[in-house]
C-alpha cells in the first residue's frame, strides 16, 4: 500500500509549501498592478487572502466528510438506525493517543532532547517468537529501558496496521532506526537431540520479504534490518554469562560474505563455548551454534539469501542469535529487561554504512539537494573560471582599442578605424546590458557594466575632436556662408532648405534631447562626403556608422553637447524665418484646426441665449459669440479636432527656427500639445464670451413706469432675459468639464426656469472643474446655490432677483398713491437723510454683485445688476432732487444774499459783512449751512475732514454742481481756520523786515502797534479782530529822503484784510506756516513784513471770499436727467474708465493763487 506524501516527508512538504507561498508572493508583486493591486499593504492583504483561500480549499473535503458524518448519525440516531448511547462498544484508545503517551514518558525520562538520546527498534515477528525474546511488547505495543525504545511492528504473516504505523510516523521525523525481525526459524539447535523442526522455506522467505517491503511504506522509511535468530531448545540456563552473538553485515551484503561471516564467528564460538562448558557443561548453547554454523550453515544462509537477491535486496545489517529471555518480563506496564545481548544492536545503528542508514522512501530530498548542490559547485567554479578568461580577454581588447583611438601621432584613419572597433565594443556592451551577458561572461565576474561605464568617459574624450568638433567647423563654415550671401543673391532661396537642415544638425549637437541619430548621419554624410586627411572611400565607409553612434549616445551623455554660438544661430534663424516665412507650428495648427470648425456651427445671438423671452425690453448687443466657442461645438467637434491634430506628426522643424527652452518631453509630447492647443481655444473661447457679454447695453427707461415694467420682466421666472441668459452662461460655462452632459444641464436649467414652487436661482449640481473656472467662475458661484446657508447669506441671482422684486413692489406703491410726485420725493428725502430704503440696498447688493464679477466682467456687471437700479433710483430722484434745490435756495441762499449781498468781501465796496452774523452761516457744528447739509443731505454728501464729499453708493444717479461742492469746502475751511470756536477770531505773529532806504516802519491792526526802526526785528503777537472801538488797519514809513508817509489806513472790521489784500503774498522758504508780506510804496520802496500763523493760511484765508458767491443749485438736474443715454452710448468694458460727474473727486481745498502780486480766491 502506497501513501500519498510519504516522499516529501517533513522537510520536503515544508519546502514545497514555501516555494508556493513565494510562488504567489512573486504572483501578487509582478502582475498585482493589473487587479490594482499597488501598495506594499495591498499585496501583503491579497497574499495572506490568497493562502487562506488554498488552505481552505485544501481542508475542504475533510470538512465536507466530517459534517456529512455528523448529518448522518445525527439522522441515525433520529431513526432510530443508531442508537443514542454506543457506551457498550469498548473502544481502544487511538493509536495517536499511544503515540502522545510514548513522547510524554520519554519527554519526561530524557527531556525535551530525547529524540536524540534514545534508539528506537520496530520488532516484527510472530507473537510466540516476540513473546519469548520480549515479553508482552505485543500486548503493550512499546517497551523501553536504558535508552532503548522497542516498539511493536506486528506479525509478518499478517496485515499491516495502518493506523499505527501512520501514528508512528508522527513520534519523530525518523520514526525508528532499525528493525528487528525475530524468528525461531533457523533454530538448528534442537535438531541435534532428535527434535525436529521445518526450514524456513522460500516462500516464506519471500512472505517475509514483501511483508517488509509493505512496513517500510507504511511507515514512510526503509530501516535496516536486524535477524533475531531465537533457539528454544531448554531455555537460557540460569547463571549463564549472556553476551550478544551476532554478525554485522555490510552494505551490498551477499550470500558469500554471510557464509563467510558465520564461518569467522564459528571460531570465536567454539572458543568461548569451551570456555563456558568448563565452568558449568550444562551451558553448550555456542558451541552448539557452532555445530550448526559449521555442520549446515545452509540452514541460516539459504533463507538469508532470499533477504538479499540483488534485484530486491532488503537493508540487511546484521544477524543475532540467543536463547529465550528468561528475565526479560517485568511487571512494570511499558518496561522490560535489557541484559548483554541487546548492546550491539542500538549502538551499532549510530555507525551504519551509508548503504544501510534509514533513509526516507520516495525522493530523498536532503540527498538530491545535496548532489545538486555539490553539481552547482562545480559548474559555478567552471563558469567563474571560464567568466574570468572571456572577461579578461574583453577588456584586453577595449584597452586596446582605447590606446589606439586616442594616440594623436597616428593618421587620421586609423584613429578612425579604432574609434569605429571601439564602437563596435561600446554597442555590445550596451546589447548585453539591456538583454544580459552570455552565459560565459557571466558567474559574478560579468564586467559587461563597469567596462562600459568606463570606456563611454573615454569614448567621449575621443569621439569630440574626431567627430562633433569636426562637424560643428564643418557646419558653422557652412551656416556662416549662408548667412553671409547678399539679401538679393538667388543662392539665398537655392540654399535656404539646406542651410535649414545644416542648422537642424547644429542644434541636434548643442540639444541632445533633439537628436535624431538616422537622420542627423545620413543629412550630415550627404551634406560633407569628403573630409580631409582621410580618403573618401574610408570616410564614406565608416562615417555614417561614426556619426550614428556618436549621435544615438549623446541623448544619454548630455555632457557631450556642443556649445552653442548663439549669435551664429540667431543670425541663421533670422534669415530663414524670413525666407520661408514660416510662423509658429502651434499657431498654425491651431488655426488649422479652428477653419475645420468654424463653418460646422452658427454664430450664437442674444436672442439664441435668452430662448423664447423678450430680451430687447431689457437689454440688448449687436455683438455675437462665433459658433466655434460653444459647449456643442467643443464635445461634438473642437475636441475631436484637437486629438486628431495632436495624432498627427507635428512639425519637427517647430523647434529649430523658435527659442523655445523647454525640454523635448514638454515640447513635443502629445498631452502637452493637446493641453496647448486646449488652453488657447478656451482663452479665444473665453474671450469672445467676454466681449459679447460686456458689450450688452441696458435700455434706457424714460419713466418711473418703464422703469418698474423693466424690473417685473427681470424678476419673472418663466420670462426673465437674465434668468435664460444666465441660464445660458451656467451652460456655456462648464464647457470642458468632466461633469454632467450639456442635455442634462440643458433640462435641469429648463425645469428651474418653470418651476414656480422652488426659488428662482439656477440649480447646477456639478462638482467639476473646468478649463473655464478661471473666467466663467464668478458667474458660476452666482448660480451655485449647493451650500446649506440662506439664501441672503451670500450673494447669488436668486437674492438679488428677490430684492428686485421687493423694489419693483414698492415704487409700484409709489406710482399707486394719489400723489406719486410727494411719494417719490419722500421716498428720495429718506435716502438723503441717510435712512437706508429698499431701492438703496437692491442698488448697493447690485453694485456688491457686480464688484464680485471682476473687472473682466465689469460690463456685464455694470450693464445687468446696476444699470437697472440706478435707472430706478435715478427716476426717483430727479423730481426730489429738483425739490431738495427749492429748499437750498428758500433756506440758506436767500437769506445769505440778503445778509451779505453788496458787502466786503463779496463786493469791493465799504460797507462791510458783519462778522458774527458770517459765523453763524459758518459755524461748523451748528452754522446753517453745515445744519442744512447734516440735516438735509447727510445720506448722499459726508465730510472727510474739513472737505465735503459726495457718497460714492448713495450718491448714484446725481450729480452735484461742482461749483456747490467747491463753495461747500472754500466755506468749511474758513470755518476752520478763522471761526474755529463759532465766532471769527484769529491769532497770528507779525514781523518786520529790512528794506533798502526804509528807516522806519508802524504797523497798526485795530490799535494793535509794531513800530519798526532797524532794530533788531522782533515777533509781534496780534489778534484779529480786537476788542477795540476803532477798529481798523494802517502802514505809514519814513524813508532816508522823507519824512513819515501813510501807505494806506483802512477803518472797519475788514479794515486788516483790505490791507492784506494790496500785499505781495510768497510763501515764506523752509516753512508752511508762514508767508512773507511786501508792500511798494509810492515812492519804489518796499515794506517787508513776515506773517506766521496758527491754523492754516491764517488771516490770508479770508482773501477767498472776494467775489464769493454762493450757488443757488445742490444738484444738475438736467445733467442727471441727461446722464442715461450719455452712458448707455459708451461700451460698457470703458465705464469703469470714465468716471461719472457724482464720483468726480473736486479739489476743493482752498488754494491762495497770486499772481501779478495780487492773491485771488480759487
């Protein structure tokens, strides 16, 4: 009976389970990447799925067969087939259970070490026999005593006890170390006192023999075997001294050599027989055995011979023979008596012959390994050995050809022909590198890599001046010629192609990653077929190969590249650019690809993006967007059009006339040409979206009632303009998007425009991003409404089209009530007054909108979300702004030209302003003119300092009269500088100054004296006016020809301001608060005097309110009233250069210009 597996053993089913598992481990590493299988993590996870799967599926049988055996007992017993309780059959312990008590007696007796300590024999024989040499081993199956373990094998005429020898086969990796097989059969002995017994036959022989043969496959080893030749005749006499009596045997035993053995041991018998009969005659056993062994060795040797036929010879080790055991029996369970006769045997198996050791049956694995291993020695030492003489040889050779290469006293030619003999080697040994070296180069001594890592070095050094240096002259004489033939020479248009393919080869030299080795040798060898110092048959012959190789390893050698004349280069481009008139290949296959579209589509109108609404109320553009740039076109033709270019070869000679400096996989590449020509249609794309949309204009309004019709259309859903046209865009503005279809977004822009239950923003759920983001990004986040916010929480078209509803709602309101004019106007007065309205905020959200657009949007912003409110609020405002003039006039302008009309300073007269009525006009926090504006205008006009300016939001759709702002300031600067503290009252320093021929000089400011007589001048403090009752101003001198003269008294309160006004006024150097004063007298003298201030020009201040007159208008009605049609004439993209009459920033600080000597008020 043959058992599966019984070959491997446990080393070789251990191995071969690692050779599957590394198997599989090379599996998921080499073609994981197909099943995605990537990262170190993955493969460990697949590879430890992977076994689990197989040991699955290999224990899979012996689950199915154990829980079909449970199944059917279970359903046995329910059947009353078995019954529930088998406790009546007596079950012997499992032979595995014997097996597990054997290895925890010797564990315990020996220690974990007893496999090594103890000798395990399998006794076979009858039980008789057995029971006589061993008593009861074939009741208990094992015995063991001094390190000797005797286990039962069974009878050989019976069958063989599978179960047990497959538990034996568990005790140990070598289960047991011999056999011993005990028979009375060769008893010849007893014959000799008339006691008969029958030969062991060779039938029984061969019984033997086969039974030993199924034993040794049982249990999976082939033992050698021991003959126990028991003799029964009177049993062991007591008090005979034992010994073992025995043979050992040879490998490759014969019948001869067993005779002759038993023919030896004969003798030593006979001797020791005589010994033992001489004690006691009693004891004849070995003489008696030396009787039969001399007599009839036949008896032995016969049935011996069967034991070893050649052709199936059995492990014969050795032969014993004794007399039954006497003592041997013990009453202990598992133990017997071991005396002298059992010593050769257990030592004898330490020291076998290879022949007879126990080897495992099937392939001996350890064996094979270690033949095989002693074979790859061997070979691996030839092929060292023979590795070692080739790759001496080779490099021997490449020395040589390097000497012979690189010795410059040698002709040309033969330099040449090393080279090209060094080539050759440098090509071998770049084959084997990438496709292996022979078999005889190899043995870890393959120098294939390190010869060529270092010949390429020299190959370089030597191949420059041979071959690149050589032909860079070659092309630089001939590129230098070109450049230099005259501009009307007919040989500039013969030559233009080959100069073009000579500068081609120039830079293939300076740009490796250019070269292109087939054409760069066959162009260069057509263009130079002689070469000096070498003759043209030789140079014919081996250039092309040269040049080949020299210009196939450059791209790996980057170092090699020739340096670059790059004015010669320039030069040569310059003259062929020209000559051909060649542009760009990019551009040209742009185009190219563009004029295969652009009459497959037609162009796109206003009237196409707005579908079936009624835009031209609302807005309208004589500008289309070509058919080419729109989302059908790209996914239906632009984008096949592009890979169908990007297919086909490219220009090569692209990069030869441009000075591009990108590498060769940047400029040539197909995705980085598909992404080129990508990116400049979507900027055309984007860029005639762009000038279409800002050149749309807002239609002008000219009534309220138009105004609120506009603004009901815009907010209507189901017909808006802006909703289709934004609807439009949110389409148009995914194009290139990896996103949803263009027919999806077309139906779900649709079903928003009807959908009355849900608000009325553009619902688009793509999460992609475009080539597009980056314009039509704005918009699109104006149409985005996936955040969980509300909808006023940022801006999008669904809040300001809500906000324009509520606008539209309440100047219907306005037109509605019995006096629309008084509403309008109250409605206006509340934004004046800084009250913040509905209009006003839909206004300032339209304005934030169109901010949030960007300025290449600012058109289309400008003309769609604040056109259409300004309008509005400009209808709102004319007829308030109209009203709020009236007020100016009949409050303050009235009163002031009654109060100051006529008078100084207004009027060069004598009768003179008073000044504390002036400060109550003029008072900062409570004059009339300031409580007026704070009153009346503080939502469209705010003060920056002392400067009035107009709010930039609020102030939208007016227009201010610039003369009323500049009045406004020139006022709020002298409430400033001379009514500080509400009343008019200054404080300045006075003092004198030289004069050539002025002996004296008296300064008098209301009774206020500076007396003058080149002295050393002093600052004199003055205040203005004084409390005095003579108010007034005067300058007298005395001059060194004179006595004392008046230049001029001037009485009155402006009596010091008339006087300054006669002065020549200069701004003092080195100082801003202060001015140098100068009077000419009658006489040609001049009176100096140095005027410093506290607060600003001081009392010079007051020199702008000559000829002042305060405007009768806050606002230019009719130039707001005009300003509509005015803008709507401009191109939207320009508005935001030309800033509107409101924003206008006025220079309305006061300003002192003199000239002629005489300060006049801006």
């Amino acid at each position: 009976m043959n058992i599966p597996g019984n070959g491997l053993g446990r080393f070789g089913l251990a191995g071969l389970t690692l050779a599957g598992m590394a198997a599989i481990w090379w599996g998921i590493t080499r073609y994981g990447g197909m099943l995605n299988i990537n990262t170190r993590g993955e493969q460990v996870l697949a590879f430890v799925l992977v076994c689990l799967a197989l040991v699955f599926v290999f224990y899979l049988p012996a689950m199915s067969r154990r829980v079909k055996e449970s199944l059917y007992r279970r359903q046995s017993q329910q059947d009353s087939v078995l019954p529930g309780e088998e406790g009546r059959v007596a079950l012997t312990p499992p032979h595995h259970i014997t097996v597990g008590e054997i290895r925890q007696t010797l564990r315990y007796q020996y220690g974990r070490a007893w496999s090594r300590k103890v000798r395990i024999l399998l006794i076979i024989g009858s039980v008789r026999d057995v029971e006589q040499l061993t008593p009861k081993l074939t009741q208990e199956l094992w015995q063991e005593d001094q390190g000797t373990l005797l286990l039962w094998g069974g009878d050989p005429g019976a069958a063989v006890d599978n179960a047990w020898f497959t538990a034996l086969r568990k005790l140990r990796y070598r289960p047991a170390d011999g056999m011993v097989w005990v028979t009375s059969g060769f008893d010849g002995v007893l014959t000799t006192m008339n006691r008969t017994k029958p030969r062991l036959t060779p039938d029984e022989m061969d019984s033997v023999s086969h039974s030993l043969k199924l034993r040794y496959e049982a249990l999976g080893w082939k033992l050698p075997l021991y003959v126990w030749s028991l003799y029964e005749g009177g049993n062991e006499k007591n008090g005979r001294i034992t010994q073992p009596v025995g043979c050992l045997l040879p490998a490759g035993c014969t019948p001869q050599i067993v005779a002759e053995q038993f023919t030896a041991l004969a003798s030593l018998l006979i001797e020791q027989g005589i010994q033992q009969i001489c004690g006691q005659p009693q004891h004849n056993f070995l003489l008696a055995l030396a009787d039969q062994l001399t007599r009839k060795p036949e008896t032995v040797t016969e049935p011996l011979s069967v034991l070893l036929n050649p052709y199936r010879p059995q492990p014969l080790a050795g032969v014993v023979f004794s007399e039954a055991s006497v003592e041997a029996g013990r009453s202990v369970r598992h133990h017997w008596g071991r005396d002298n006769r059992w010593e050769t045997i257990p030592d004898s198996v330490l020291w076998l012959p290879a022949g007879l050791r126990p080897r495992k049956q099937g392939v001996n694995w350890m064996r094979g390994m270690s033949v095989a291993a002693a074979a790859l020695m061997l070979l691996w030492a030839a092929s060292m050995t023979v590795s070692f003489i080739a790759n001496r040889h080779l490099v021997a050779i490449a020395q040589q050809q390097v000497q012979q290469a690189s010795a410059g006293k040698q002709p040309l030619a033969v330099r040449l022909h090393a080279l090209s003999a060094l080539q050759k080697t440098l090509s071998q040994l770049e084959y084997r590198s990438q496709h292996g070296a022979p078999w005889y180069l190899r043995a870890g001594l393959s120098q294939n890599d390190d010869l060529l890592a270092a010949l390429f070095p020299r190959y370089g050094e030597m191949a420059q001046p041979l071959l690149r240096d050589a032909a860079a002259h070659h092309l630089e004489e001939q590129l230098t010629a070109f450049v230099q033939l005259p501009p009307d020479s007919p040989l500039r248009e013969k030559m233009t192609k080959t100069a073009y393919g000579q500068l081609k080869q120039y830079l293939m030299l300076t740009r490796p990653e250019k070269m292109d080795a087939a054409w760069f040798a066959t162009t260069l060898m057509q263009d130079w077929p002689q070469r000096s110092g070498i003759a043209d048959a030789v140079w014919q012959g081996s250039g092309p190969s040269l040049l080949a190789f020299y210009a196939a390893s450059l791209a790996s050698h980057p170092q090699w590249r020739l340096p670059v004349d790059d004015g010669l280069v320039s030069q040569v481009r310059t003259r062929l650019i020209r000559q051909l008139g060649q542009r760009n290949s990019e551009s040209t296959l742009y185009q190219k690809m563009l004029a295969q579209v652009a009459n497959q589509y037609a162009d796109m109108r206003l009237a196409d993006m707005t579908a079936d609404t009624d835009a031209s109320r609302l807005f309208s553009t004589d500008e289309v967007v070509p058919g080419m740039f729109t989302r059908q076109a790209w996914e239906q033709a632009v984008q096949p059009a592009i890979e169908k270019v990007v297919a086909e070869r490219r220009d090569e000679m692209d990069w030869v006339l441009s000075d591009t400096k990108q590498t060769a996989a940047q400029s040539t590449s197909p995705e980085a040409l598909r992404a080129r020509l990508a990116e400049r249609y979507f900027a055309d794309f984007s860029g005639a979206w762009l000038d279409f949309l800002n050149s749309l204009r807002w239609q002008r309004a000219a009534t309220l009632s138009d105004a609120i019709d506009q603004l009901t259309l815009m907010a209507d859903v189901r017909q808006s303009p802006l909703v289709a046209l934004m609807n439009t865009l949110s389409v148009q503005g995914r194009t290139g998007q990896t996103g949803e279809a263009i027919a999806d977004s077309l139906v779900k822009s649709a079903r928003q425009l009807f959908n009355r239950d849900n608000p009325p923003a553009i619902d688009q759920q793509s999460g992609s991003r475009g080539p597009l983001d980056a314009t039509f990004g704005p918009v699109l986040a104006l149409l985005d409404n996936r955040d969980g916010g509300t909808p006023t929480s940022r801006l999008s078209l669904q809040t300001f089209l809500t906000r324009v509803t509520q606008v539209r709602l309440r100047l219907q309101q306005v037109t509605n009530a019995t006096d629309p004019q008084a509403m309008t106007r109250l409605l206006a007065q509340t934004v004046f007054q800084g009250k913040a309205v509905d209009l006003t905020e839909t206004r300032d959200y339209g304005s934030l909108v169109a901010a949030g657009l960007g300025q290449e949007w600012s058109g289309f912003g400008q003309t769609l979300f604040v056109r259409p409110m300004e309008q509005a609020w400009q209808q709102v405002l004319t007829p308030a702004a109209e009203s709020l003039n009236a007020q100016w006039r009949s409050a303050v302008v009235e009163d002031w030209n009654s109060a100051f009309g006529g008078r100084y300073p207004f009027k060069n007269t004598s009768s003179e302003v008073s000044l504390p009525l002036l400060a109550k006009y003029l008072d900062s926090e409570t004059g009339r003119i300031a409580r007026f504006l704070q009153t009346r205008l503080n939502g469209v006009l705010h003060k920056e300092g002392s400067r009035w300016m107009a709010d930039s939001i609020n102030a939208q759709g007016l227009t201010f009269n610039p003369a009323f702002l500049q009045a406004m300031n020139t006022l709020s600067h002298l409430s400033d500088v001379a009514f500080a503290n509400g009343e008019a009252g200054l404080h300045f320093a006075l003092r004198p100054g030289t004069a050539d021929g002025v002996m004296q000089t008296e300064l008098v400011i209301d009774n206020q004296k500076l007396v003058y007589m080149n002295q050393m001048p002093v600052w004199r403090r003055f205040s203005w006016p004084a409390d005095t009752e003579a108010p007034g101003a005067s300058l007298s001198w005395i001059s060194t020809r004179a006595g004392t003269r008046q230049y001029g008294d001037f009485p009155g309160a402006w009596g010091w301001i008339r006087l300054l006004d006669k002065a020549v006024v200069s701004a003092y150097p080195g100082t801003s608060s202060s001015w140098s004063l100068s009077w000419k007298a009658p006489d040609g003298l001049f009176l100096n005097y140095t005027l410093r201030t506290e607060a600003g020009e001081g009392p010079l201040a007051l020199l702008a309110l000559r000829n002042f007159t305060l405007p009768e208008t806050i606002f230019s009605v009719r130039a707001s009233a005009e300003r509509v049609p005015l803008t709507d004439d401009i191109h939207p993209a320009k508005r935001d250069t030309e800033p509107s009459p409101s924003l206008i920033g006025v220079d309305l600080q006061r300003q002192a210009s003199f000239a002629h000597g005489r300060p006049t008020a801006n």
